[in-house]
C-alpha cells in the first residue's frame, strides 16, 4: 500500500463512518466506489473487500445495539441464516460478470438507495410533526384545565364568603325554612362535578392514541403479523443475494424485511439488521476468499477509519438535522451513481 492510497484512505474511510453513524445506514455504498476511482482497485476486488469495512461496521453498531436491549439473536440469526444461500450465490455470480456490467448495476444500484434514503427520511419528518402537533394540543389541554380549576377555585372562594355573609345575618330565619324544605345541591359543587368529568375525559382524549379507537370490545394491542415460511425465505435469500453480488450491507432492504416479515418494532429491527448483515458479509466474503487476493493493509486502515468516523457521527447527529444529512447524502450519492454509470457506459 503506497502512501498516496493510505491518504486517500484516510479521509474515505472517515466519510463513510460519518456517514453511517450519522444515518444510521446507508454509508458503506460508498465503499465500493472510493476502492475503485481512488484506491485503484478492480470493481471484483472492490465488492469483496467492501464486504470487510460492512462487517467491522456491522459488529461496532451491534455491540451498541445490544447493550441497549434492541437485538432479537434467535429471529436475526435465522433470518441471515436463510441467506446465506442467497450470499453465497450472490458472490459467485459477481465474480463471473463482466466488471463493466457490475458497475453499472451498482450504479443503478446507488440511484435506488438515493431514492429510498430521501422517501424515509421524508417519513421520518412526517411522523415528527405528527408528534409535534398532538404534544401541543396535550399541553394546550393541560394549560386550559389548569386555567378552568384555578377560575372555579376562585369563584368558589368568593361565592363561600357571600354565603358565610348571608348567613351571619339571616341566621334565624334561614334555619326554619332548611328543616322544612329538601336539601340542594350547591351551583358551585355541580360546576365542580361537571369540570372534573370534562377534565377526565379530555385527559383520556389525550392519552388516547392516535388513529386507534378503543372501547370495551377492542383490544388496544395490536398483535403481530402471522409469519409465512415462504415469504420469510423468499425475502431472507434476496437479502443474502444483494449482500453478495454487491458487497453492501442492504440495511435499507434489511431494516423494511424485518418490520414487515417478521414485525418487529422499527427500533429493534435496525438492532437485528446489524446481526443479519454481519452474517450476509461473512458468509459472502469467505466465498470470495479463494477467488483473488485482498489488500488487507488497505482494508484494515480503511475499516478503522470508518469505526471512528462511526463514532464521530453518532455524536455528530444529535447536533444537525436528519433531514438535512439525508437530503445531502442523498444527493452525493446521486451524484456518484450518475458519474459512475457515464463513465462505465461509455467504456462498455
């Protein structure tokens, strides 16, 4: 390794860890790349020593992921065992194509990840504001039900020092007509009754999720997705697939099978996803390991530079706007797809 590529590898491998820890995803399609136009290396040896800089990422962000409890090992580890029929055919076929055809397919590739990156993060937004607005409207509810306790607490107050006036002075003449008439309820203690049931139910309003309507008859849990064998294996080989042929991660193909195959919460199955990809990787660079010689110097600096930079980006996102860094991401890596398939087109 010269010193020309470790300094080129230096700031790649920084900017892809960046990337993935500020995302959440999606940086390790940068890999592929960086080893081709800036390392000098083969679109073949490219997408097998990818795969070492997926996995070193895979294993940082699982730990993490584990530690906070989000990683289900038993539906992970099935999942990327299903694929790893699908991986190792992945690699096997991308070292049989033509390098021309493999960057104009990762090209392609680069475009939909573009594509998918902006339509979640728009998601993302979305669901931000949807928050947003129902915060507001509890604590607007809060405030006026403060605002109406603190109103009947006064008038109440006044109205019991009226009355303690009155009768002070009408003392005799109001004890004979009380025995003879039926006892009322007082105006100022059925005011009370009724703000304290409006305060209840506009409390359970709030409480109450959004979109879900709940009674005595429906339950408020929603349960689980029935898991299909079929559809599991089908979607677990294309994943092991993608993995193989292209040297990538698939994180956002992984992270959407898991939700809706399996049905894990969001939060969990970008935890798993880490596990599936770690399995996808392994499997498809020990296919690839008889198949030529890797630059492991290159790839270690390179997969070290990242894991740092993984860990500048996660601290990175909690300063800067998701949306941005998506939209940016997005766009770059438009770019580079778009530059990419040019160039490879016009050699073919």
């Amino acid at each position: 390794m010269s010193v020309l590529i470790a300094a080129a590898a230096l700031p790649c491998g920084l900017l892809i860890g960046l990337l993935l820890g500020a995302l959440g995803g999606g940086g390790s399609v940068l890999a592929v790349p960086a080893l081709v136009y800036l390392m000098g290396q083969s679109p073949h040896e490219a997408t097998a020593g990818a795969l070492v800089v997926v996995a070193v990422g895979a294993v940082s962000g699982l730990l993490s992921h584990a530690r906070a409890g989000r990683v289900r090992w038993a539906a992970g580890a099935t999942f990327g065992a299903l694929g790893t029929a699908g991986s190792f055919a992945g690699s096997r076929w991308s070292a049989a194509l033509d390098p021309g055809v493999l960057m104009a397919a990762f090209s392609v590739l680069m475009l939909v990840v573009a594509a998918g990156m902006v339509t979640r993060g728009t998601r993302k937004s979305e669901r931000a504001d949807a928050e947003a607005g129902s915060e507001a409207g509890s604590e607007a509810g809060s405030e006026n039900r403060s605002e109406n306790r603190s109103e009947n607490r006064s008038e109440n107050r006044s109205e019991n020092r009226s009355e303690n006036a009155s009768k002070n002075r009408s003392e005799n003449g109001s004890e004979t007509t009380a025995k003879e008439s039926p006892p009322r309820a007082h105006p100022a203690r059925l005011r009370d009754a009724v703000c304290l049931r409006e305060a209840t139910r506009l409390r359970q309003a709030v409480r109450r999720p959004l979109g879900r309507p709940t009674g005595p008859h429906i339950s408020r849990t929603s349960p689980a997705p029935r898991t299909r064998p079929l559809r599991t294996i089908v979607t677990a080989s294309a994943v092991g697939l993608l993995t193989g042929f292209f040297g990538v991660g698939g994180g956002f193909v992984v992270v959407p099978a898991l939700t809706l195959v399996l049905g894990l919460e969001m939060p969990v199955a970008v935890g798993t996803s880490l596990l599936v990809i770690l399995i996808n990787s392994g499997v498809a660079l020990a296919t690839r390991a008889g198949t030529g010689s890797l630059d492991w110097p290159l790839l270690a600096t390179l997969a070290a530079c990242a894991a740092v930079g993984s860990h500048l980006g996660n601290r990175l996102a909690g300063h800067l706007r998701p949306r941005t860094l998506t939209t940016s991401f997005a766009a770059l890596v438009a770019v580079l797809a778009l530059a990419m398939a040019a160039t490879t087109l016009t050699g073919l």
